[in-house]
C-alpha cells in the first residue's frame, strides 16, 4: 500500500482514542490510532451510505 495520507477526527479522545481516516481513489481506508496495523477499507459510496444511516441514528443503539 502507497503511502496514505491519514487525518483524525476532531472527536477522538486524548487517550489514543483516535480514528483516522484516509483515502486514494475510489477507497477509503480507516484505522484506530492505537493499532494501525488493522485497517478497514470500504469505497466512498459505502461510506457516505454508512454516515447517511449514522447520521439519522440507526446504529445509536451500539453505544447505548
């Protein structure tokens, strides 16, 4: 894998808890901070998806 350009979210804790997210092309890749080594890499139709259903809280219950 080339070299990504990774950024954090604005709303990641202090302790590590960090989510990045980086893209190339058509892919989106996102990692935790604190174990980089596993990287979940989706296209952006997905994810905009994904926000769509987050955004209207249909996964609210995950952190409940």
């Amino acid at each position: 894998m080339h070299q990504l350009n990774w950024q954090k979210s604005s709303f990641s804790g202090t302790n590590a808890n960090c989510v990045e997210i980086a893209s190339a092309g058509e892919l989106v890749y996102i990692r935790e901070s604190d174990d980089p080594a596993h990287i979940v890499t989706t296209t952006r139709t997905k994810l905009h998806a994904w926000i769509r259903g987050a955004k209207a809280g249909e996964f609210d219950h995950f952190t409940a």
